[in-house]
C-alpha cells in the first residue's frame, strides 16, 4: 500500500477541495469515496440539481406570467418533466466528471468505497488499509426527521430532499414539513409547476434565524407566489399509503386543534445531521459534541492526533462554503502553514425567485449583546434595473453597522442576483470597512448592485433614489 500523507474520507465540496489544496502544496493525496461519482450531496443530490430545478421552473414562470407583457406572445411551454429531470442529470454530471478530471490533474487518488478508520494512521476500505501521516473526516451530512415521519425515498411519498429531485411525477398536492432554505427551495420548484404546496414551519417565521425583516417580506412573496405557508406549527405525525399521505399538525398556540393535510407527496426538510457512520469513532476515542458533531479545536484537529475533521460533521453552518473554506484551511495547516477561516463572514443564501441572502448578525442579535446600531434599507422599488426584470416588488438591501464607527456588521438582501450581490458586502466586512466606504464606490448603472450602495447611503444622509 501506499503512504500518504492525507487520506481524506468524502469528496464533498470540503473533501474534494482540500484534497486538490493538499496536492497543490506538495502533500502525497487520496480521497475516499463510496459514491459511483465524485462531488458528495452537493453535486449529487444537493446543491447543484435543485438549482437546475429552480432555473428550469423559473423560466416556465417568465413564460406563464411575463413573456406576454415584454411583448413576447405564443403558446406557453408544457413541460415535459422527464426531459426536466435530464437536464437535471446531465448538469450533475459535467459537475462530478469535473471533478474527476480535477483529480487526475492534479494527481489525486481516488480509492473507491466507504472507509473505517482503525487507527490513528490507518484508513480501511474494503479489505484493503492504506497508511496516512494525517486523515481528514469530511464525510459530510444527511437529511434528518422529526419523531412520527418516517421517510421512504423509494415508495416517492414521504421523502426527504434526495428523493424530492426524482419524483416520478410532479405532485397534484405537495406538503412540506420545514420552511428553511431545502424546503422552501424545493416548494418553489413544485408550485411553479403546478403543485398545490403547504408548508409547515414549527417556528414562528420562514428560515428561522434570518433577518426578521426578511422573514416577513419573504414569507409574503412566497405566498403572493402561491405556497401555503402555516407558521407555530407542530407536525403530529405522517400516515402514508402507496399513493397518499395525510399530514397532522396543530398550531403551537392551540396543540389540541388537529388538523389534516391530504398529499400525494410529503416532502421531509428539517434539517440535516453529521454522517460519521462506519467510522468506528467511538473506538478511536474521537471526541463528540452533545449534538453528535465531531469536536475540532481552532485548528480543525480531532481529541486524535493526526485525525482532523472539516464541514458539515464539525459545529457551524452546514454550507458547502463553508466547508470549502475549512477544507483549504485544514490543508494548510497540514502542510504546516497558517489556515484561516472567518466564520464571522460565511454568506447564506436561499435560491428562490427572489433571492434571499444574508452575512454577519442579524438586527436582533446585536440588540441582545447591547451594541448601538443604525441600519440603511434599500427597497427594490427604487431600482431601475429590477424593474426591468419583474423583480422589484418586495425585495431590499439592509445594511447593520456599527452606530459609533459605521463599520459593517452584518447585511441581509432580498431580490434578484441576491446571492451574487451580498458577496460585495462580505468583501467589504472582509476588510473591516464603513458603510461610507460602500456609499463612496461607484456602481455602474443600471445594475441590481446599486441598490446597495444606496443602502450604504442609508447609512448615513439618505439614499438618492427613495
């Protein structure tokens, strides 16, 4: 067997990255991978197919609901949802066979099948045990439940996200169980395609955590869009047949009050979980958090030496983002040099239409640490190019910054391009600057990007369009 000097187990966006960092710098590299394809979730299962989805059922949108009014006239398009779900297909895989040739380039192996790892050192795969100086656990996470709802991918009634991108059909009555970013992604694609959606948030609000600004306009543009969305409520339980399912819930405020939700599909996003499954953890003695992550210390090493863990299995955000950032940092560490990751500046993003992204604290929890704030907040309205695109009912770019300095906090968009235009704030907080700085750079006009530089003016006399 060969000795390298990283075995890394999953080629996740944090396998895949910091096997290719490792290799850059010089360290002998392999990836273990139990997949048919490379990519992890993400490419598979994740990420890249649900925006395919997304885009796909977009267009249907602009056609059914826009084209007309530009001018654009003609039958609408039908769709025909098995060429759908091969465009899907083909767009996963020019991602994972880049990948692979990403690999090769940079000579990386790629040892096939699922890994245990039975000692400090040692990486088992199948019958075979391959000696590393270090491992890196990027094994990645998977679709969770709540008590009562089981979830059966196979029988395509109760699913989770996995089984949500491969329906047969595209459903007459879809529940979702969990308004955060899977769910409300996933409900969009259904409901532009002419399913009948309900939501379900046990929380008072979509994508709990968020911006309580952007909850609320969100949260009606969704309904504007046509989702059902019931907040305060608790899912009792899920009952299937081979066809059907009823959902039962009651309101937080009234749990006596049951009621029925009839569905041909039920869609499962509450959450992910840490997979660390096979691993013999346990037996290695790697220390585990109380909610079953692997603990790491500032330097992403486990209570094992030469074992280190990046992504979705360790505390934080479970973005692919961040896992790539941890993934170039550990490979930097190991190769002995200084990694970095800001978690104080990790963008999320939720890729409806419009979309929602957000970075840094919210409002409502720089209040609760006692910081004196201002905001500046931007309506679309105000914007030349949304309007030019139907996209300018609703949406805002919020800015939070420090009263005292002006320094960036955090920030929060609801629009078009959101999630390509909140990286300019994440740059801006990167290197500690003021709104007055954003306000002071010019943007080119038209674009969707001088909503916020108005936001900064906010900040401080007043935007010019507002």
């Amino acid at each position: 067997m060969a000795q390298y000097d990283v075995i890394i187990i999953g080629a996740g966006p944090g396998g895949y990255v910091s096997a290719i960092r490792c290799a850059q710098l010089g360290l002998k590299t392999a990836v273990v991978e139990g997949r048919e394809t490379l990519g992890g979730t993400c490419l598979n299962v994740g990420c890249i197919p649900s925006k395919a989805l997304l885009h796909a059922s977009h267009m249907l949108h602009e056609a059914e609901h826009n084209f007309a009014s530009m001018g654009l006239k003609g039958k609408a398009p039908s769709v025909d949802w098995k060429q759908m779900k091969s465009y899907k297909d083909d767009v996963i895989g020019q991602n994972t066979s880049g990948i692979e040739f990403l690999f090769k380039k940079n000579k990386i192996d790629w040892i096939k099948g699922w890994a245990t790892i039975p000692a400090a050192g040692k990486v088992q795969v199948g019958d075979e045990t391959h000696d590393a100086k270090n491992i890196v656990i990027a094994s990645g996470s998977v679709a969770s439940s709540i008590p009562g709802v089981e979830v059966d991918n196979d029988g395509k009634v109760v699913v989770d996200s996995t089984g949500a991108l491969d329906l047969p059909k595209v459903p007459k009555k879809l529940v979702v169980i969990g308004a955060g970013v899977i769910g409300l992604e996933l409900g969009s694609v259904y409901a532009r395609l002419g399913s009948e959606v309900t939501v379900v948030e046990y929380m008072d609000a979509v994508c709990p955590g968020m911006d309580a600004d952007v909850q609320r306009s969100f949260k009606r543009i969704l309904e504007k869009q046509g989702l059902n969305i019931i907040t305060g409520a608790a899912v009792k339980g899920v009952e299937a047949t081979k066809s059907k399912a009823k959902v039962s819930y009651a309101l937080n405020k009234k749990p006596d009050d049951v009621e029925v939700l009839d569905a041909d599909v039920v869609l499962v996003a509450t959450g992910r979980k840490p997979f660390t499954d096979g691993l013999g953890l346990e037996a290695l003695g790697v220390q585990m958090t109380q909610r079953g992550q692997i603990a790491t210390d500032a330097h992403w090493k486990t209570s094992v030496d030469g074992i280190y863990a990046i992504g979705d299995v360790i505390e934080g955000p479970m973005l692919a983002h961040k896992a790539e950032d941890e993934g170039m940092a550990v490979a930097e560490v190991i190769a002995g040099k200084h990694g970095h990751v800001n978690y104080g500046v990790i963008p999320g993003v939720v890729y409806t239409t419009p979309e929602v992204a957000t970075v840094g604290q919210t409002e409502a929890a720089l209040k609760a640490e006692g910081r004196k704030i201002k905001t500046g907040k931007f309506m679309f309205m105000g914007n030349a190019r949304a309007k030019a695109v139907h996209q300018a009912e609703g949406g805002f770019v919020k800015l939070i910054v420090d009263a005292e300095t002006d320094r960036i906090l955090g920030a929060a968009i609801i629009g078009p391009a959101a999630g390509d235009m909140i990286h300019e704030i994440c740059v801006s907080m990167e290197f500690g600057a003021s709104a007055q700085d954003i306000a002071l750079t010019c943007h080119a006009h038209p674009t969707y990007s001088e909503a916020v530089r108005e936001a900064a003016l906010a900040c401080g006399d007043g935007p010019i369009h507002s």
